[in-house]
C-alpha cells in the first residue's frame, strides 16, 4: 500500500511536470528513487573530480627488501613535486638503519553463510554475473535440481533444528574432488562449532543458503549452476574450519633522516581459506587490488632486526594522479543497498544493519533491471552508470525526502517492526500519505525551465572542425557537429545518434568514439530488431558510422549474453 501510494501519485505529478524535458513517463518510487538517486551522487562526483598530480617514493635496499617513502601516515607527495627527486638524490648509494621491525600475529574469522544479496555481490565480482542471473541460477538448483536450499533469504544464519543435517549435507559434498578434503575435515570434527552458524534469533521464514542433504550430480549443472553452487558449497564447508592465521611484519627504515615503510604477510593457518584453494585469496578472485599507495604485502621479506645496518642501493619515484571514486558495480551497488548508502566492511555490523537497508534481498536485483528498463542507468562494462534521463530524474526531486537512502532505510525498518508485531501502521501509513503530499506539492511548484538538460560539448568535430571550428554538440537526439543548421544546410553531417539497437549513448561513450574510435568496454543493453539483447563494443567505420564489434566469445558456442 505504501509503495502504490508514493510510486503512483508520485509518478503522476512526476510526469506531468517534467515530460518537456525528461521525456516519457517519470517513473519513481519508494526504493527505486533513493537507489537511483545514490547512483547520480556518485556520477556528480565523478563529473566533477579533478586529478591532483602526486609521486611516490620507493626505495630498494641490500639485504633484498624494498620500503615506500612515508610521512605520517602520507606516502604521497602532493604539491611540491620537487621533492620526491630531491628525497630519491638524498637516499640513493647511502647507509640505513632499520629503526622498527614488529611482528604481530593476526587472525580472520570465516564469512558467513550465503543470504540472496551477499550471494549475488559475490558472484557479480568473481564472475561478472548481474544480480538476476545469480537469482536464476540459484532459482533452478533449489526448484530443478533441488541442490540448494531456498535462495530468496534474508538470512544469513541457520536455525537450530538444521543441525542433525549439517554433518549429512557435508557427506554428500564428499564424492566430489572440489569439496573432498573441505568435506573430510568437517566430518572428523567430534563437536562443530556452530557459534556464528547457528541463530534461531535472525532466522524469520527462510534460513541461510546451504546445499542440500541429496546426492550432487554437478555434471548435471548449467555453467552458471556450477558456479553458484560452487559458491554455495565452500561456503558451507569453510563456516566450519578455523580462522586463518597470518604473520604480519612491519619494518621502518631510515636513510638520511627520510623513513620507509616495507610491510610483509605469511599465512602461518590457512584455516578456512584452505577450502578455496592453499594459495587462494579471496580479495583477488573478487578483482579487489592491494592499496597501491601503501605498499605491497605479499613480497617476501629477509630476516631483519631492530637496529640493523641496510643500504639504499636505488631508488625512484612514480608520478601519479589521485582518482574518481569508482561507479557502482552490481556488487558494490547491492551493498549500498543494504546499508542505505552508509560504506561498512565489517559482515556482522552489516547483517545487524539489514532491516534498515534499501528493499529486501528478493527485490534488489528486480530494483536494477527496473531501473535498466526505465532507462535510468545502464551496464557499461561491470559498471553501472546513470543515463541523462536518470539525470534529469534526480535533478527534478533533488533534497526532496524521497531521494534519501537514510529515509526510505528507516521505512523499511518501520515495515519490518509491523511484519513482527512491534509497529503501529496506521502511524507508518499516515507518514506516507503525508510525505506523498509534500512530494506532488514540490513536483507541481517545480520551475520547468530549471528541468531543461545542460548540453555538453564534446570537442571539434573531427569531420571538419580543424578547417571551421565547428564543435560536436549534444542535442536532444544526438551528438552532432554544429555545423548542421537545418534539413537543407546539414553542414559536415557528423552525428551520432544517442539511441543505437535500444540502448541509449551516453556523453562519456560519444565522447569515447569521436577520440578513439571505439568504446573502451563491450557494452551491454542492445536489442536485435527480433528483440534479443546482445553486447557489444561500438566502432566509427571509415564513413564515421556505428558499427557493432562483437566480442570473441561470441564467435564460439557459448553466447554472448546480456546481461
């Protein structure tokens, strides 16, 4: 009732209001707005960055370690770029002193179990999947091959009546060679720890994602199916081992009064990440990059102590620029969601926090197709990234209340405490009703000249713009040279049109054709004249048309499928 309430008077007013601009119908909504709206913050942020240069400072030193130049806790050197080159002429040929070397014992709990989102941001990292073909996937182990247990939870715990099963669940995980020594440990514990497994408490209608206590014919699988169950499984299987334990190292070396930073790992237990593979690390499957600024971690050091004499043999500094924060992916999209746009690592301070996320674990990835469709955002690449329509959407509502992740987090607690008899929803109903006043209120008083869309500017056209000085301008159709003034002055003719096979041509990728030629990534979002979507990468031919570059893939028999 409140989604109906909010998202058809809302859409109305919308409508009505910003069609000369916006164009269409202005669709919004309880959830769908704040996650677009979250969206358009990130892309103003990325609009409106600027590169601030910097250099780093490594130096190599004899017995064979390298350290990272450090002050504080800064390892850039922004504003006088001088003195990096002043600090690599200092320190280079010279005598050190390892002034600290402290050693310190860390441990890493297990994750825990698979709920429908931390299911579906895995996946998307590790495989690229959008959050509904992990949902498919997951849908056709537990409906078809009754593999897994019920995918659409918002749980992340099981209840204790599943425990005579877990021990049996891990048997028949046994015969097959990925899981056999996860399984074989599992089964040899006499008593298993089940702390952080088991919790009647955060268990509503549907328990964690598990696998099935049924024999597990994988050959059987889809390549998605595999791979989701493949996930599923270990993880299973690893909330049973112990923590992985890790050696850490950090030394502190000072030349000529200037110190560096060298730090080290050993894995001394892999404990449950043995279940993924001795050597694995999981932050890299999931294509997560060591912080480059700080140092790399994995280098093997020497045996040093406090106090030891080393020598610089060289060193160098790298020039570098600082960069915009990063557009959502699926994965990082759906843990924005869940936390109503607050960033928190920690996996129990976010589990706490889920009743106050944006929409549940069985409606995000319908949030984002909706979205697609709407087209207000769309895939390029694994990112996900607003269209000028979105755009334009968010710029019409602005700070209005609807657009707050904070807000709408906080209805979905509300609706929550109803759903478990500790809410008022006549006081929750009332709310809404007033918020959807305040809401057509603020669309109608809204001036509609301050809806009209900027153009941007894309450069000279590079059709005739070294000889004219024409540039390429966006219009409401296309990107086209300034030099075409009518149907019978059509001047150059350079355009590219802003909808190509159903997919709308953002500034960023036009801008991408006319520099280089071709998009940076394969593009998802196209549509056949039969309907079926496809990707892409878009080329200028030698007449200066789009054309369709299809990836490898496609040419072999697995299809290259849109996402």
């Amino acid at each position: 009732e409140a989604d109906w309430l909010i998202g058809m008077n809302a859409t109305r007013a919308a409508t009505i209001r910003g069609r000369a601009w916006v164009g269409g119908v202005v669709s919004l909504g309880r959830v769908q707005t704040p996650t677009l709206a979250m969206m358009v913050k990130r892309e103003r942020e990325i609009q409106a960055f600027t590169p601030e240069p910097y250099r780093l400072v490594r130096a190599q030193f004899d017995p064979r370690y390298e350290g990272m130049w450090f002050e504080g806790n800064e390892t850039r050197i922004f504003g006088d770029l001088a003195r990096a080159e002043q600090i690599v002429d200092k320190v280079t040929g010279k005598d050190g002193t390892v002034e600290k070397m402290e050693q310190k014992e860390q441990s890493e709990r297990p994750p825990l179990l698979y709920d429908l989102t931390s299911l579906q941001r895995d996946a998307n990292r590790r495989f690229g999947f959008s959050a509904r073909r992990t949902l498919q996937a997951a849908q056709s182990l537990y409906e078809d091959k009754k593999a897994i247990t019920y995918p659409r939870t918002s749980s992340r715990y099981l209840s204790g009546d599943l425990v005579p099963q877990l021990k049996p669940t891990a048997e028949t995980l046994l015969p097959i060679g990925d899981y056999t020594a996860g399984a074989r440990y599992v089964l040899g514990l006499d008593q298993l720890p089940l702390q952080r497994v088991v919790n009647d408490a955060r268990v509503d209608d549907h328990h964690a994602i598990i696998p099935t206590d049924v024999e597990h014919d994988v050959d059987r699988y889809s390549p998605d199916e595999r791979r989701i169950f493949d996930l599923v499984a270990r993880r299973f299987l690893a909330v049973f081992h112990p923590a992985a334990r890790y050696q850490r190292t950090e030394v502190v070396t000072v030349v000529e009064k200037e110190r560096f930073r060298t730090r080290g790992k050993i894995t001394l237990e892999p404990g449950w990440r043995g279940v993924y593979g001795l050597e694995s690390d999981l932050d890299k499957q999931a294509g997560k990059t060591a912080d480059e600024d700080a140092g790399d971690e994995s280098a093997e050091l020497p045996k040093l102590a406090q106090g030891e004499s080393v020598k610089c043999v060289k060193a160098e500094f790298e020039d570098k620029q600082t960069k915009p924060p990063p557009r959502y992916t699926e994965a990082t999209l759906l843990s924005a969601m869940e936390t109503a746009g607050k960033r928190i690592d920690d996996e129990e301070l976010r589990e706490a926090m889920k009743d106050s996320g944006l929409g549940t674990p069985a409606t995000r990835a319908e949030t984002i197709e909706v979205l697609i469709r709407r087209e207000y955002i769309e895939r390029a690449g694994k990112e996900l990234q607003p269209t000028p329509k979105g755009l334009q959407v968010i710029t019409m509502l602005e700070e209005h209340p609807l657009t707050s992740p904070e807000l709408t987090g906080d209805w979905e607690k509300r609706l929550s405490d109803i759903e478990h008899g500790s809410g008022d929803r006549k006081e929750f109903i009332k709310g809404i009703v007033d918020l959807t006043t305040q809401t057509v209120e603020q669309i109608a008083a809204l001036d509609k000249e301050k809806l009209r869309p900027e153009r941007v500017e894309l450069g000279p056209c590079p059709r005739c713009g070294a000889e004219t000085g024409e540039i390429i301008k966006e219009n409401s159709r296309a990107y086209g040279c300034t030099s075409w003034k009518s149907r019978e002055e059509p001047g150059c003719g350079y355009v590219i049109w802003k909808r190509v096979a159903g997919r709308t041509i953002t500034p960023e990728v036009a801008r991408q054709l006319i520099e280089n030629g071709r998009t940076n990534e394969v593009l998802s979002g196209f549509r056949s004249k039969a309907g079926k979507p496809f990707r892409a990468r878009l080329v200028l031919n030698d007449e200066g048309k789009v054309e369709f570059d299809f990836p490898a893939r496609a040419q072999t028999k697995e299809p290259a499928v849109a996402e």
